[in-house]
C-alpha cells in the first residue's frame, strides 16, 4: 500500500513538472499569436483584451482565471434574461448562439484559443493542462458531497469531458467524467486527453 501511494505521489511531481514545462514552452510558442490576438479583440469590441473571473480550485481554494474575452464587456448584466435560454441548469451556462459573444469570441471559442492565458494558472500551480474544469463559487456551492469530489485534483485546462461531451448540456455527465478521470489518473491517460485536444482543435 505504501509504495503504491509513494509511486503514485512521484507520478504527481511528474505531472506538476510535465504541466510547468509544457506552460512554459507553449507560452514562448505562442507568444506572437497572443499579440495577434489582442489586437483583433481590441479592434473587434470595446473592452479589455484579458478576462479575469474568480474560480474554485483543488480543495476549495479560489483563484483568478485568465482567459481572452470573448463577450461584451455588459455580458454579466444580460445573463438574467437570457435565463430561459440556458440549457445548463443551476450547475452551469450552456446558451445556443449565445448573444453575448462577439465575432471574434466565437472564433476563439471554437479554437479554444481563448484559453490560452490559462497558462499562466499552470504555471503559478493554480490549474494543471488536465484535469477538471474550474467553476465558479456560486455553483461549487450547490455541489452534493459527490460532486465535490471534482475538487480532489487541480482543475485543467483540458479533461476528459472536453474531449469526449464538450457539447453535452448534462452536468451529471460532466461530473461522471471528471470523477472517471480521477479515480483512473495517469501520465498516459493525460498524454492521451492532450493529444486528442490538439486533433480536436486543429480538426
């Protein structure tokens, strides 16, 4: 028992170490596209190029999630009557042909590149380039002890969700993927959800 808890704890560092690494270098790869980026937000809709937003990471503990915005800056303030449109219940905002998003924003939804800046919470140990989805305290609070279970492991940027039911509005299915990721955890079923969130991307 114990040396598989020690084994298991030793493929977390490389994980950690895999995920600073692989931040770090697509940073310094993307790092041109990011200006690029920025100067199409700013020339597309008023507003700031970076979208900040408060999320629960592993064990509860909030953070600042970076991500390019990809709506009007009065997105927050429609969301009440849009209510009636949501196809994601109390659990998480699912809108079709979400009015809120820009040209642009759907561009870089589609690409995912609007995650991007989320490197940054890789790199400063908040996010890891797998894992679970972060969500926002108001939702983390009606999780069951069930679902909180999501918050075992730091949340990522990419995860078996994304890659298998991105488009799925059902957040018990979400959460059945993400606890199946934990409790399967490994190097190579990371590798396996990043090589298939690249041939998404690019496909």
């Amino acid at each position: 028992m114990r040396s598989r808890r020690a084994g298991r704890q030793a493929a977390y560092l490389v994980k950690r170490a895999l995920d600073f690494g692989l931040a770090a270098l697509g940073l310094a790869l993307t790092a041109p596209l990011w200006a690029v980026i920025a100067l199409l937000i700013r020339r597309d809709s008023p507003g700031p190029v970076l979208f900040r937003t408060t999320r629960v990471g592993r064990a509860g503990r909030p953070f600042t999630m970076y991500k390019f915005r990809t709506m009007h800056v009065d997105a927050e303030a429609q969301l009440a009557s849009l209510a009636d449109r949501n196809l994601g219940g109390p659990y998480m905002i699912k809108i079709p042909d979400d009015p809120r998003v820009t040209r642009l924003g759907r561009i870089l939804r589609r690409t995912s590149l609007d995650e991007l800046p989320q490197l940054l919470n890789v790199l400063r140990g908040e996010m890891s380039l797998v894992g679970p989805r972060p969500q926002a305290p108001n939702e983390v609070a009606l999780y069951t002890p069930y679902q909180r279970r999501r918050l075992a492991v730091l949340p990522g940027i990419t995860g078996l969700w994304q890659v298998t039911a991105r488009h799925s509005p059902s957040f018990d299915e979400w959460v059945r993927l993400d606890l199946a990721y934990i409790d399967g955890w490994s190097l190579g079923l990371d590798l396996g959800i990043l090589l298939r969130t690249i041939g998404a991307i690019f496909g």
